[in-house]
C-alpha cells in the first residue's frame, strides 16, 4: 500500500517541464497583477481595478507591450519598478530564473530543474545547462547595462534630463528592448526621438539581440563551431537559418515600409530622405520583436499594417525574447514550399536534410497560430467597432508579443481585453510547450497502414 501511495505521489509530482513554465509564468503574472492593484502602484492614489492590473502584468510577463493605461503617467514609481521586475523575469524566463538561484545557492543543479531549465532555453543537452545559464546571465547583464549606459548619456547630455532621470530612463529602456517588451515611459513610445539615431539605433540593437535567441547568442559569442566533413569550420545549422532569415526579414520590412510609407505625411513623408530610411529600419526591427514605434502606427496605409502582422506572425528566434511561430518554423515550412515545387523527396536547408517529424512541428505550430489568431480576431470583432484591419493587427501583435498598436488596444471592453490577455500568453508559451509535447509524444509505429493520395487542389 505505501509502495503504491509513493508511485501515486512521484506521478502527481513528475510534471512535465513545459507544464511548470506554465503553472510559473501564470503564478507570476497573478503576482503581478496583485502588486499593481493596490493605490501604491498608480500616481493618483487611486486603487487600479483587476482587469487593468492582470492585462499590464501579463503584457509585461509575456513581454509584449500591449497597454491599456499609459506607463508613464498612470503608474507610480512602485508600479513602474513592479513592470519592469516582470519584464525581466519574463524576459528572462522564469525557470531559467529558478535554476540560477539554485545554482548559486547550492552550486548544483536538480535534475529537474535542469529538465525545465532546458525547456526554456532549447539547449541541447542536460550537461549543457549550468553553461547556458550562466551565459544567459552574463549576457543579459552586459547588453541591458551597455544599452542603458550609453541611453543615459544621451538623454542626460542631449536632451538635459537630470542625472537620475536620463540614469532610470535609460535602464528602463534598455531592459524593455532587450527582452522585446516596447514598455516605454513616454505616451507616444519613441516618436520624440524618431530623427535621433543615437537613441532608435542602439534600442533596435538591443532587440534584435534579445530576438536572435540565447542559443544563436552564446554561439556568436564563444565562436562554437563544427567541422564539417570539408574540414571547413561553420556555425550550426540553427544559427545559420536564423541568422539568415532575420537578415531577410530586416531588410524586406525596412524596403517595404519605406516603399509604402515614403510619401505619407502621417508616418514618413514628413522626415529626410536618411530619416526616413532610419525610420523604415527601426519600424522592421520593431515589428518582429518589440513594440517600440518612433512613428504613429494608426496612420500607416493598410498595406503597411498587413505587411507588419507578416513579419509580428512570424516573429524572431527560438528561445529568445520574442515571439512569433519563429524565424526557423518560417524558413522549414518555406524549404518544404521550394521542396515540393521543385519535386523533390526530402526538404534540404544548406546542404542539410530535415527530419520529417521537424516538417510536422513546423506545420503544426503555424496552422495553429494561424487558427488561434483568426479566432481570436472573429472574437473581438463582436465587441468592437474599429475596422477589421486595426482589430487583425492588434491580435496579431497580442499573439506575437509584439506590441505595436494603432491606438485601439484600451477600447476594448473587459471581455476584448481577456482575448488579448489569453493570446499574449498562449503567444508567449504555446509555440515553447506544443513543440516540447510533440516532442516527447514521439514514437515509433510498429506497423504501416495502407497508402492512399487523396486529391490535393
């Protein structure tokens, strides 16, 4: 009877890791949303009602950018510091947070933790781990105080904020463009700095950084290569593809926005010809990533919004800050596309085969996503009156932890905003726990069933 009581406990117990970095994020983000709801945490004293407190804590956890009351004038400094503590421990991730201080309070590391710890970072093997981690650490710290220390100088000497202003300004932004958040502390984001490219090109740094992915990072960084059987030395094939594709996307989005909004007086007609091919980069940085916008997204053209949701559906890098099906799922599914024109077998991505069940994740994540934002979008369509195309791109911008808004986000009754609160988080967990359950759910079949070709087309 004990013995079985002991198997009954060790199987309640024994919770997949992707499971716990769900249970995780969705306690810290009840923390936080309790943490901003007391009259401590708004600037008029007042008490901030749930639905407000749960909808910015689950922007700021998931790191999306998405807000409902301004940041900078609606909340105190309390509440500031709170969102800019979930930006990072969202950012961060939360069981990566979890292993750290494990590691630094006993110097070892729990086989679970290790489990979960990898489910959140993609690393690729328990031994790799503590490495990771602690890579992770080191380079989170580094850019967030590198960006932070060079914004602070620039507001304090370029625009004469004070010492501690330009020093808090400075951090807050760095910490919310590296972990791909948007949350700024001014109420039109970044359009006081749009001609200034010492402030908008080291925030769009920041994020593609934090967008690339710790793996592709701590490759980059400690120059890990393989020889390939040439005897020639090259990155893997992961950080190849997302190298490849984020510099594709960057320059498609920055050639697109500024074909389509060149000469439109509301976004950038107004600037230079070098302001506004300043402006067209940092709106494609933005649009994969984060939710800074130096320009008003709400007068863009509605081509310009539908070639934003693209490159916000697709996202940035795996196990990084930002969110999307990812930038991998989007060059496999495009390497199946160029397979089948071309009548060929297997499905190849420079000069290496992709395993079939990689196909299948990658087609199950992205018809997925696409489902869950369509739905989404018919959802909030019943509860608001703004046209189909602002109600689209605010759920694909929820969905991709994006960000950017044409302005429509607090118009949204309760029930609008609870949509937007579960897409934010199934946009910021679904593709990490579907892939790592499709994973584990793999087996071999014993048998094979008969072959059939229905028709196709």
């Amino acid at each position: 009877m004990a013995g079985q009581l002991t198997a009954v406990r060790r199987s309640l117990f024994a919770v997949h890791p992707a499971r716990t970095l769900v249970t995780a994020f969705g306690a810290v983000i009840l923390l936080g949303a309790f943490l901003l709801m007391p009259p401590v945490s708004s600037q008029d004293g007042g008490a901030t009602g749930f639905v407000t407190a749960l909808f910015t804590s689950t922007s700021a956890v998931c790191v999306t950018g998405l807000v409902v009351v301004d940041t900078g004038t609606y909340w105190s400094g309390f509440g500031e510091g709170v969102i800019l503590a979930l930006i990072q421990v969202g950012g961060f991730g939360i069981m990566t947070m979890a292993s750290l201080l494990a590691l630094l309070v006993s110097g070892k590391l729990r086989l679970r933790l290790q489990l979960t710890a990898a489910a959140e970072t993609k690393s690729f093997g328990i031994g790799d781990v503590r490495r990771v981690l602690l890579g992770v650490a080191g380079t989170t710290l580094a850019v967030e105080l590198a960006v932070g220390g060079w914004l602070a100088l620039r507001f304090r000497f370029g625009y004469d904020q004070p010492i501690a202003e330009s020093a808090y300004s400075g951090l807050f932004h760095a910490v919310s463009a590296f972990n791909n958040a948007g949350f700024g502390l001014h109420v039109d984001s970044l359009t006081p700095y749009a001609q200034d490219p010492w402030v908008t090109l080291p925030i769009a740094l920041a994020v593609i950084l934090g967008g690339l992915g710790f793996p592709v990072l701590l490759e980059l960084l400690r120059h890990r290569t393989r020889r390939r059987v040439t005897g020639r030395r090259t990155w893997t094939l992961h950080t190849r593809m997302t190298l490849l594709a984020t510099l594709v996307l960057l320059l498609t989005g920055t050639v697109l926005t500024c074909l389509l909004e060149w000469t439109n007086p509301g976004t950038l007609g107004r600037f230079d010809w070098d302001e506004k091919l300043l402006n067209g980069f940092f709106h494609s940085a933005m649009s994969r990533t984060a939710g800074f916008n130096a320009v008003d997204i709400g007068a863009m053209h509605a081509s310009t919004l539908l070639m934003t949701c693209t490159l916000m559906f697709i996202g940035g890098g795996s196990a990084g800050t930002a969110g999307g099906i990812k930038v991998t799922t989007f060059a496999v599914l495009a390497a199946a596309i160029a397979a089948e024109v071309r009548g060929e077998p297997n499905s190849t991505v420079m000069g290496r085969r992709l395993a079939p069940h990689v196909l299948r994740q990658a087609l199950t994540v992205a018809l997925l996503a696409v489902g869950l934002v369509i739905g989404a979008t018919l959802a909030l369509l019943t509860v608001s009156s703004a046209p189909m195309e602002a109600v689209l791109f605010e759920a694909v911008s929820a969905f991709g932890t994006v960000g950017l808004s044409t302005g429509i986000t607090a118009d949204f009754p309760d029930s609008g905003q609870l949509v937007l609160i579960l897409l934010m988080f199934v946009g910021r967990l679904g593709p990490v726990t579907l892939v790592s359950a499709l994973a584990l759910r793999e087996r071999t079949r014993r048998y094979q069933l008969p072959e059939e070709r229905p028709v196709i087309g």
